[in-house]
C-alpha cells in the first residue's frame, strides 16, 4: 500500500476506472499534488498510453507560417503590440518546401500554425490546404489559425484539412478574460472548438500550466472541460514569460504539475492525442522525455525555415530556433529512443476508444 491519503486513493482509482470526478474532486486532486501521487498517476498513465499506442511516439512536423496577428493575448511574444518582434509570413511556395524537406524526413502530418494574420483569406488558405493535400495524399493536414468563421472552417475542412487545434487556453470565463484584451471573447473561442468539432475535424483543445491567475479551481474547470468536450487531442505546456509582455515577471509553469496533469488528462481520456510540447523542453531539458513518461504520446518538432524560428517567439528562450528540420527530427528520435519509445511515420490518427 502506499502512503497517499485515503481520499487521494478514491480519487485515483475513480479516474483509473472511468468515472466522472466533480470539480472539487479535480480540485483536490491538484491542490493535493506530491512526487508520490504524480509517480503513481504516471505508473497509470503510461500503462493506459500503451495498450493504445504501444511504445510509438507520433511526429507532427510543425510550420510556423506567420508571426503576424491581430490579437494581443497579454501572455504572448508575438501579440500585436509587441512592437520590438520582427514580423515574418512564409510564402505559399516556402510552406510547400517545408513540407517537401518533412516529407522526405517522414513526416505524415504537417500543422500549420500561425498568429490571427489577415492575409490568409479562406481563398488562399483553402489553396494552400488541397495543394498540401494533392502532393501528398498520404498526409494529414493540422491547422492552428485560431478563431475564423464557421464558413471558413468549413472551407477549410472541404479543401481537406483534417484537424485543427485551438487551445480554450482556460476554461473559466473570468480567468480567460484576465489573459485577453476585451475584444476577445471566452464564448467566441468555446463556439469555435464546437463547430470544429460539428465539422468532423479531429479537434484538439489546451491550455498553459501555471498561466497567471491560474488556481486550482480553474485548472479543475481545464479537466471537466477535457472530460465533457471529449476532445481527440489536448495541448497543454507550461507558461513561460516573455521579456515583452506584461508578465514577464511572473512565475513559469513547473514540469512537475505539467507532467501531472498529463497523466490526468491519459487516465481521463485513454486514447487522446498528447503532446510533450516545445515548452516542456524548454523550462526542462528532458521535460519532453518526463512528457512521454507521464503519458504523453505526440512529439511536434520544428520544420520551419530557420531564418524565422527565432521570430516565432511566443515566449523567452524557446528551444530548437537554430537547428535544421533534419537536426529536429534527429535530436527527437534519439531522444525517444533513450528512454525506449520509438518515433512512427504514419498520419498518427487518433484511435476511438470506445
Ligand atoms: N493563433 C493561434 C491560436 O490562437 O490558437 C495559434 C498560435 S498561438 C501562439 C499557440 C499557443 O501558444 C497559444 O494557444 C498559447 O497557449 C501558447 N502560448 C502563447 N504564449 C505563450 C507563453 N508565453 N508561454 C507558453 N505558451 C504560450
Ligand atoms: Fe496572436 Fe499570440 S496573440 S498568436
């Protein structure tokens, strides 16, 4: 037997078998976190992950297209205001040769992300799309623009997109509205990842670690939200501030509490698609490892042009700016490897579970 208290142990045991825990069980479980309690979660974790996905890690090459927006989410270094960040778009022809170098590389997904740019209209985004599509048919398509219309996302959808991420970034409304300008809505995000997911998209929500104002009673609303939204993918990574924001004081999110909400997320929906994130590399310099060995089964690294990694700072220091998309996939797959998992070159499609 171990030496959690009693109420750890329901709860743990709650989640193991599929039960629904309220907030203030979620909570609990937070508030309560120790080095024992994330051991046994990760024991757990990593148990589950496996009888999904063996010992396979899914790649997603990530092309940062854009680092121009028209949103000033007060924790990101590349938000509108930030007139010290060196704005950059990749041309149609330089997303196609980064998906011409991760082809060759193996990658079987390309995510597109960016900042809210106006330059790609739903015309040239859906022509990017079918042309990533029809060069390689074999080849799932992510993309991270943030919030569109319905009708763009659904363009979108029909030129062949087949997953997109949009982090809730938090899912209670007040703690959302301390982290954005007012023009930005909580129930305008919320809408969106539902019509994403009306759409048919492989959807993927998340949100920051230790962001600021985050409590317990929030993080729990993050839980509740994975277990009713039932999302196929979530993205969470630490917080980490950036020099030109007005958080570049505050605290980082851990990669303790990182790693432990990841294991709470596998145990909440067994076959979800989660990655160890950039971020997790960068507050530690095995957090992606400490990642996958808390349940984690997603790597995404960088296969934009190194001329611009740097400019897509969304906070300070980010990881792997200078390293070549060959030197990416490399350092990861060894990485992998050094704690026995192995990094697989198909679409990586998530996998129902009921
Ligand atoms: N514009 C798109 C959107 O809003 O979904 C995609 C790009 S946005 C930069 C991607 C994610 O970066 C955000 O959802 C946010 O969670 C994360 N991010 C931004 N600033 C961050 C920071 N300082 N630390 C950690 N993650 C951050
Ligand atoms: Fe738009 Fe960060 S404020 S991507």
């Amino acid at each position: 037997m171990n030496n959690l208290a009693p109420t750890m142990n329901m709860l743990i045991e709650k989640l193991e078998s599929h039960h629904s825990l309220s907030l203030s069980q979620y909570a609990f479980l937070i508030r309560h976190y120790s080095e024992e309690a994330a051991l046994l979660l990760a024991e757990k974790a990593v148990a589950l992950r496996k009888r999904f996905y063996g010992n396979a890690v899914y790649v997603r090459g990530l092309i940062e297209f854009s680092n121009i927006c028209k949103n000033d989410c007060f924790y990101c270094g590349i938000r509108k205001s930030n007139s010290n960040c060196q704005r950059y778009r990749l041309s149609e022809e330089d997303i196609m040769a980064c998906c011409h170098e991760g082809y060759e590389l193996g990658f079987r997904t390309f995510v597109l992300q960016g900042g809210e740019d106006g330059y790609f209209t739903d015309e040239i985004m859906c022509r990017i799309v079918s042309r990533i599509k029809n060069t390689y048919p074999d080849c799932a398509v992510t993309l991270s623009l943030g919030e569109r219309s319905y009708e763009s996302y659904k363009a979108l959808r029909s030129a062949g997109a087949d997953r997109y991420l949009l982090r809730h970034e938090t899912a209670d409304q007040a703690h959302y509205e301390s982290l954005h300008p007012k023009e930005m809505s909580f129930s305008h995000r919320m809408n969106c990842l539902k019509q994403l997911k009306e759409l048919g998209y492989q959807v993927g929500c998340g949100f920051m670690v230790g962001s600021p104002g985050q409590t317990p009673q929030t993080l729990a609303k993050d839980l509740k939200f994975v277990e009713t939204f039932r999302p196929h993918m979530c993205g969470i990574g630490p917080f980490i501030p950036h020099q030109e924001t007005i958080y570049r004081d505050a605290a980082p999110g851990t990669v303790e509490m990182t790693c432990y909400l990841l294991s709470i997320i596998r145990l909440i929906s067994p076959s979800i698609l989660l990655p160890a994130t950039t971020a997790l590399g960068t507050i530690h310099p095995l957090g992606r490892e400490k990642g996958i060995l808390s349940g984690a089964n997603v790597v995404m690294p960088n296969l934009s042009p190194v001329s611009v990694r740097k400019k897509y700072e969304l906070y300070d220091n980010k990881i792997c700016t200078g390293d070549e998309s060959a030197q990416c996939r490399q350092c990861l797959a060894r990485r992998m490897e050094s704690i026995g998992y192995e990094i697989v070159t198909h679409r990586g499609d998530y996998i129902k579970q009921d």
